[in-house]
C-alpha cells in the first residue's frame, strides 16, 4: 500500500520526539481501488463498515452474493459470524459479570452443579478430562482468554478426544471447547438460555434485527454462499444448534452496530470494559494457528490474551482485534482506543484475508498490528 510521504514523514518526526502520531481522518479505499484488489485476489463479496467515536461512520459491500446467480451482496445480506460470535458471547458473559451472576474468577468446581467429568452428553461432553484433576483449576476469565489448556476442538486430536495439555491460565491457545464449556456453565450453572440471553443482552441492545445464533427461515432470502481457495462455491451452513464459538449468523449493518456498541461498552461497567481490551496473559507463539504449537517470540507490541480479544499496543495506544475463519468465510475486526475506531471486514470468500492488512491500514492510518500471527502466510517478526 503507497502512503503519502507527508505521512511518513510525519511519523518520523513523532517517532523521533517520542511521542505518537496525530490521528489521520478515518478514510478508506476507493469504491474502484477496492474492486481491483478483489479482482486481484478473485474475491467474490466483501463488506466493510468503520467506526469513529464509537459511532458507525460508514458501511459499504461489494461483488455478489452468490456469483453464479449474479445475486449482489447487501448491506442486510446475512453472513456467517464465524469466530466473532466469541466476542459478541464474551460481552454477554461480562455483562453477567457485571451483575454478580458470574464470578469470573471462581473456579468451575463452584460454578456447575456436577463436577466437569459427570457431564458427558454431546454437545457438553467432558468425560474425558476424568482422569485430570487440572479440570478443577478451571475459570472463566481463563475460558475467556484461551488460557484453558484445550486443542482447538477435540477432532482436532489424534485421538478425538479432549485433553488438556498444560496447566490452566499458564498459556494462550486459541480453543473453541474453552467457549463450549462457558456456554455449559451459563446453561446449567446459571439455568440461563445462551440463546434467548445473546438475543436480548447484544442483539437487541444494539439493534442487530439480522443477527441470531441460530439460523432463521426468513435468512433465506438474503444470504451469502460461501467460496474457498479454490473458488469453488459452498451453500451457506444453517447452524440450528446455538454455539458460542461459533454459530452467529449476521450481517455487516448490524456488526457495525455491535462492535461500535462494544467500542462504548454499552450494558457494561467502565471496569469491566476496560477489562475486555486489557492484556491479561503475554502470548508468544509465532502464529496463532496452530493453537498449541507455543513458542518464544518476544512481540515488540506486547501482544497478549484480553476477554474475548487479542491486545496488543500499537503507536496510538492500546489495540485489541478478533478474527473468525472456516474455509468459506474470512472475517476480521481491529479496533484502536485512541478515537474509538474500528475497521469491520466480513467476506464470504477465505481469499478476502489476503487484503485485510491492506485495507486495515488505508481504513485507520499506519498500525503495529501484528498482522503475521493472524496469517501464517505474512513475515514474522
């Protein structure tokens, strides 16, 4: 991406005098500038929303739908969330927090009714941790942090079945099972419907009218099939079991909402908002995927484990994103504290991440987000 000298020298000068950069007015790619790097790396649909002042400043999407029936892609077009949906569930969780249903420091031996190994009907089957007593050190800041011990997902093991593979809030690893097992303790800890709660706490707060966490009948008239690297086209997943890690089907004008809406901290105490994007656990692996690889990196950014967030501080001051990936959908959002500003990036097309950090950095200004352990396929540091 070219940057006008002007900026770069202006960013010198700072960097000299110790001190950061002035905020550059919030801009973003041309309509045509973002065609042609779609064309260039064949994306069929993207859609892009920023947020200034804690405000939705504009939302825009691009290319079609469904690309063989020439169907556009829409503002309320419905797209899956992906891994986002961990954060719109994590706000959920603080609010909860926040009201003292929820200690999220207490551990799951005093939050579940049965010890975590007696639960063993899918989805909530955690049988196999029997025979680990560190399932008992097990809490929820943990869960929120990626901190528990977990693969990713259990059929991601050799041998399909969960482990836990180092002491609980030692480490970061990124882990779906984390989020399945606070769904359990909201569900049966709490006797609480993750579902109608989400529904109620974030998406009628923020006036998200397209957005559930499980498929609804009227999507289908507005929804985006999917396109992997191969371009090869996939229908749309109904997802009719609600799943916090991962079920959220949604749209770009209501994930604008959201996460302006978690830029304030609307529903949540100052504390508790500031908890979300504050760096709990250091993370030094190389890459986040894959999740228990660990490593040694020293980030220059402090890159580090937030509730529901990844931290890191950039030269504006403190930076927190979140990504959601499957083999069709390429998502991503990275938002900056200083002027309470957001870039939201939803595609229905996994080849879209390949312009992400471009588009991120013409959207806020120059950023020190540590773009290479989102993707593998960029330089470490």
């Amino acid at each position: 991406m070219r940057l006008g000298r002007w900026w770069a020298l202006g960013v010198a000068a700072w960097t000299m005098a110790g001190c950061a950069p002035p905020l550059r007015p919030l801009q973003s790619l041309s309509d045509p500038e973002v065609q042609r790097v779609m064309r260039r790396e064949q994306v069929q649909g993207l859609a892009l929303a920023t947020i200034e002042n804690g405000q939705v400043a504009r939302v825009r999407v691009f290319g079609t739908r469904n690309a063989a029936l020439g169907q556009p892609l829409t503002p309320d077009t419905v797209m899956s969330g992906a891994s986002l949906t961990k954060t719109a569930f994590a706000y959920m969780v603080l609010q909860l927090a926040d009201e003292g249903k929820l200690d999220l420091d207490a551990p799951v031996t005093k939050l579940l009714p049965q010890p975590l190994p007696a639960y063993h009907v899918r989805p909530f089957d955690f049988s196999d941790l029997a025979g680990d007593p560190r399932w008992q050190a097990l809490t929820p800041r943990m869960l929120l942090a990626h901190s528990g011990g977990f693969a990713n997902f259990r059929w991601l093991e050799p041998d399909g079945r969960l482990h836990i593979h180092f002491d609980p809030g030692s480490r970061y690893a990124y882990s779906g099972e984390g989020y399945s097992l606070l769904q359990l303790i909201v569900e049966r800890g709490l006797g609480l419907d993750v579902g109608q709660e989400m529904q109620h706490r974030v998406f009628d707060r923020f006036g998200m009218r397209n957005t559930s966490m499980h498929w609804r009948p009227d999507f289908a008239e507005n929804v985006a099939d999917g396109y992997g690297f191969d371009g090869a086209m996939q229908p749309h997943e109904r997802r009719y079991r609600v799943r916090a890690a991962g079920s959220m089907d949604t749209t770009i004008a209501d994930q604008a909402k959201l996460w302006a809406g978690i830029m304030r901290g609307d529903g949540l105490r100052p504390d508790t908002r500031a908890a979300l994007a504050t760096g709990w656990l250091p993370i030094t692996s190389r890459h986040q995927f894959p999740t228990l690889a660990g490593g040694d990196v020293a980030w220059p950014q402090k890159l580090a484990a937030g509730l529901g967030v990844v931290t890191f501080e950039d030269r504006s001051g403190t930076g927190w994103f979140k990504g959601g990936h499957d083999d069709t959908t390429a998502n991503f959002v990275l938002c900056m504290e200083t002027g309470q500003r957001c870039v939201v990036m939803l595609s229905n097309d996994v080849r879209a991440e390949r312009l992400y950090p471009e588009l991120g950095r013409q959207a806020l200004g120059p950023d020190d987000m540590p773009w290479s352990w989102e993707y593998d396929w960029m330089d470490a540091p």
